[in-house]
C-alpha cells in the first residue's frame, strides 16, 4: 500500500500543479485579451478621430468649392447686368437729339482749342454738319479743317497739323474714362 499512497499523492500533487498550470494560463490569457482589448479601443478611437478630422477636412473644401463657385456666378451676373447698362447708356446718348449732339461738339472743339492749336477734326456722318458749322462759326477754330468721317458714336478725334498729336474725344473715350473711375461705386452702388 505504500506504492498506491505515494503514486496517489503524486497524482494529486500533479493535479494541483496542473490546475494551478491551467489557473495561470487562464489568468494570462485573460491579461493578454484585455490588453488586446484596451489596444484595439485605442486604435478604433484613432481611426474614428482620424475619419472625423478627414471628414471635417473634406467637408470643408467641399463649403469652400461651393463658396467659391457661387461667387463666380454672382460676379458673372453682376458684370452682366454691368454691361447691359453700358450698352444701354450707349444706346441712350446716341439717341440724344441732333442739337444735343450739335451742342456737345461744339463745346469740345471750344476746349481742344488750349491743346492744339492748328489740326484737322474727325467725327462720324451724323456730326459732320454740326462741326462744319462750328468750324466756320468760331473764330477760335479758324487753324482747324474738317478731317473726314471716322467711325465712332459721337463727339471728335483732332489731329494736329503736323500729326503728332491726336485727342479723342469720342464719347466712347469718355464713357471708358467715366465707367473705369466710376466703376466701383456703380457696382456697390447696384449690388451692396
């Protein structure tokens, strides 16, 4: 009997350790699962900060695209509307009346005496009465000869004498001079 009580305490003594052997595995695998656990929360709240910031990323050049694109189209609308109401301030001043525009070239040929003294004065079909008449009416223009008929819609373009001076004052000249000085306010003026 001596055997059996040795062979039993060391199966009881082997069962101990293995259970103790399995206790501790268990209790390792336990650690490692929750450390895997606690590494893999922290790299799902990475990722979920990260999709978060590309999102916000995305999402703001995609306002800011849009931003973009509908200042384009309101700065496209508003130059059309800027042109229109050039084209129609053209159309309107050469709808002015024949002594309007009678008046208008004379009044110019009076100023563009202080900057050339002896030249040749150009102005389209409809004002070449007007300044014909000035030319021969006023004693200040007596240096000066009717040049021909130039395209453009209304006032003069003088040479002088000797061609190596030319002043435009067309209306169109004027109305570029005062739609670029005037531009700006016009435009907040429309629009704000």
């Amino acid at each position: 009997m001596g055997l059996e009580v040795v062979a039993e305490e060391i199966r009881e003594k082997g069962q101990r350790e293995a259970t103790a052997i399995r206790n501790e595995a268990n209790e390792e695998a336990q650690r490692i699962i929750a450390a895997a656990a606690e590494k893999a929360l922290l790299i799902k709240q990475d990722a979920e900060t990260e999709i978060e910031r590309q999102i916000g990323q995305m999402m703001a050049q995609e306002i800011s695209a849009a931003n973009l694109l509908v200042k384009r189209e309101v700065l496209n609308a508003q130059k059309e509307m800027l042109d229109e109401i050039y084209n129609e301030t053209k159309v309107a001043i050469s709808e002015l009346s024949e002594t309007a525009h009678a008046k208008a070239v004379r009044e110019l040929l009076k100023a563009i005496v202080k900057e050339i003294k002896e030249g040749r004065v150009f102005c389209n079909s409809r004002d070449k009465q007007a300044v014909e008449a000035a030319l021969s009416e006023l004693k200040t223009l007596s240096g000066y000869s009717f040049g021909g008929v130039i395209d453009i819609d209304g006032g003069v373009v003088v040479k002088s004498a000797d061609d190596q001076l030319t002043i435009d004052l067309s209306y169109q000249t004027f109305l570029d001079e005062v739609w670029e000085s005037g531009l700006k306010d016009a435009s907040d003026i429309l629009f704000g």
